[in-house]
C-alpha cells in the first residue's frame, strides 16, 4: 500500500513538473494580464512557452454585476473584487478594492473616543477606550475574507485578502473580570441604518466560545495594509476571526458581553445561520457549530493560447480557507468527465489564497463547467461537494 501511494504520488508530481515548463510558470511565479480584453502579453507576464496570447474566455451566467465598483449605501453596499486580475504580485488586495458587504452607517456619530462596553458575566461593567487598548495592537500578517453569501450573482467577488493591524481579543477580555459563569463572548457593532434594503437586517452580533477565540487567534483590527480601516470596513475597530466567514468578522465594535450556555442566538446568527452551514435553526447560541470556511477552490480567469499552431486553453483559479494545505487538487470540465490532478500551484498557506493553474484541450467548442474537488476525504470541503463554485465559460475556438 505504501509503495503504491508513493508511486502514484511520484507519477502526479512528474506530470505537474512537466505541466509547469508548458505553462512558463517556472519558479511557481505566475502573473496575469490586468484586463479581461487584454490580447496581448503586459510587461512582467510570464506566458505559455512558445505561445501567443489570443484572448481570454468568459464566464457565462453569472450576471452583469459591477467589478470593483462601489454601488449603494448602507445595508445595501457592495463593492466586488475583479478576480480575473489576480496575480502573484496582487495577492494583497488594496483597501480600495476589498470587497464590502455593508457600507458605513449613516446613523453612526462618533463623539469623542471610541469606547466599547464590556458587561455581561463581569466583576463590573467597563468602558475600555480604543485608545488604551492600542497599547496593544500588533501585526496580525495576511488574511483572507469571504462573505458567506459570495456566489455567482456578484463573479465571486466579495472575497479579498489584507494585511492586518490589530488588539488581540484575549487581551481586551484580559481587562475585566470575567465570570466562572461565562462560556461564550457576544461581539456586537453599530449597524443602524436610516434606509432599509431587501435580503439584509439590520444588527451585527455573534457568539463565540472562548475556545473558537483562541484557536481562530481572534483580533479586533485596527489598520488594513499599513493605514487606519477605512469607514466602510469598520473604522474605527471590527473583528477579525481568521478562517472564519466574513459575517461573523463584526464591524464598528462598540459592545462585548459575556455570556452563559443559556444565551440566545443572536438575530445575526440565525440570519446567516444557512450561508454558515448550520444543520438547524438553533436556539441556543451554544448549538451554533463554528462558521469557519472550508477548504475551497474556484477558476477565475480561462486564457486562450495559440502553441505551434494549435490552440491551448490555461485555466487559472484560486485555492483558499481550511486547516490544512493539500496536494490533492482535482479538476473536471462538465460532469460525466474524470477529475484530473491540477497541473501546478503550491499550497503553503490556509490564512490567504493561492493561485493555481492547469492547461487544456477542450475537444469541441460549447459550454464547460469547470468543477474542483479534493481527493482527501479527512479534509472538509463542504462547498465543493455541493458545487457551490462552479463555473461556467464558453468556449468558442478549438
């Protein structure tokens, strides 16, 4: 069985060391054109060897939503990141394109110092101000967001990756008198809102154990690449809950309570209780399993390429969220077909995404969907196994 496993292991590393030299991704360093019309190579583009760039094909039904356009207000603000355009040298996405879910209250009036109160299963309530406890904010490196709710209405696009400044929440919880009575922490933000908006209710709350605190290392962020957050991405303090859905990621922090097995879900918590994979409509915020993002796999840009008078398709995508980096990365085009090994990427990290890639011969034009799996059933991949990812393009030219 050993022997087996390490020469099928062998067999898949030669043919992605092969798959690599076609694909000019030497060094593992891949970088993309920044336009979707592009049909020509941009300065710095490693290309297919011996290949010319043709042109790029699009992704069908998916809509027609804005990419890195900030749209309406509120509840209903959105702005969503133009995947096509990532790239090795674009991994950190800049704070004028991280996506936004929910736009800067317009009923927030901050007067005076930010203050968030702690209360709950205390000694005694307090007002700690931000102030003080930037003392204690850190480099907390980079990591990825994704709204629970990103699907194909928006491209995919509300995910994005920053580096992160901020107050680790062990120490903020470090400043009161926690209670042996308290279990869960409830972190809240100010989500009031003069307009209403369709799909979206107003109010930001979630419940952690103290355990999913520690093991997410759970921050309260203050700064996003080097500067101050950005009022639509919680100025002044939000939370960050690495590897966790962007929902449970709390902005405008201004309330957190400490609270027993009988707490209630929060109104939050049961809205997004579907988007976070929840077996039931819990009543207890104690029941609630740990919103946290499974392993996951997406394409995000198809190339078309001429090689020695033939055309060759590259498939480009994104590997991201889990515990556990993997080797097993499949991919099929259209069900029926047999998933195959992805040709080259290197996954050495579960916080940011990585970028992968794999070259194909489609045998006639038509529509593909471009499915991936992970051939390692201990690790989860919850959104891949019920196809959530799933793209579709349309091939013209073979």
């Amino acid at each position: 069985m050993r022997a087996s496993s390490t020469r099928r292991r062998f067999l898949r590393n030669s043919l992605r060391a092969s798959a690599a030299t076609l694909l000019g991704l030497g060094g593992g360093r891949l970088l993309i054109p920044d336009t979707l019309a592009a049909a020509t190579i941009p300065a710095g583009f490693k290309p297919v060897t011996g290949g010319t760039l043709l042109g790029v094909a699009p992704f069908v039904g998916e809509g027609n939503f804005p990419l890195e356009t900030l749209i309406g207000s509120g509840l209903g603000g959105r702005l969503v990141l133009d995947l096509s355009k990532l790239s090795q040298g674009t991994l950190i996405t800049v704070n004028d394109k991280f996506f936004i879910r929910t736009r800067y209250p317009d009923r927030l009036r901050q007067r005076g110092p930010w203050k968030i109160l702690v209360d709950g299963l205390v000694g005694q309530p307090m007002e700690l101000l931000l102030n003080d406890l930037l003392r204690d904010e850190v480099p907390q490196g980079a990591q990825l967001l994704e709204c629970s709710g990103n699907g194909p209405n928006g491209r995919f696009g509300l995910i994005s990756t920053a580096r992160w400044e901020g107050i680790p929440i062990a120490k903020v919880l470090g400043r009161v008198k926690v209670s042996p009575r308290a279990t869960r922490v409830i972190v809240s933000g100010f989500d009031e809102h003069s307009k209403t908006y369709p799909g979206s209710v107003a109010g930001a709350s979630w419940a952690f154990s103290f355990e999913q605190l520690e093991k997410a290392s759970a921050f309260l962020a203050t700064a996003m690449n080097g500067l101050p957050l950005p009022k639509d991405h919680g100025y002044p303090v939000r939370l960050v809950m690495p590897g966790w859905y962007g929902n449970t990621c709390i902005k405008w922090v201004n309330r957190i309570v400490l609270v027993g097995d009988n707490a209630p879900a929060t109104g939050h918590m049961k809205e997004y209780a579907s988007r976070t994979h929840q077996r039931a409509m819990h009543k207890l915020a104690k029941d609630f399993e740990p919103a946290n993002m499974d392993l996951a796999a997406m394409p995000v840009r198809v190339e078309q390429w001429r090689v020695g008078g033939k055309v060759v398709y590259r498939v480009i995508g994104i590997l991201w969220g889990g515990e556990k980096q993997t080797n097993e990365l499949a991919i099929r085009f259209n069900s029926g077909m047999n998933y195959v090994p992805v040709q080259d990427y290197d996954h050495q990290t579960n916080a940011t995404w990585t970028i992968w890639s794999h070259l194909w011969n489609p045998k006639e034009p038509g529509h593909y969907q471009i499915r991936l799996k992970v051939n390692d059933p201990a690790i989860p991949t919850r959104r891949l196994d019920n196809g959530h990812y799933v793209r579709t393009v349309e091939i013209k030219t073979i």
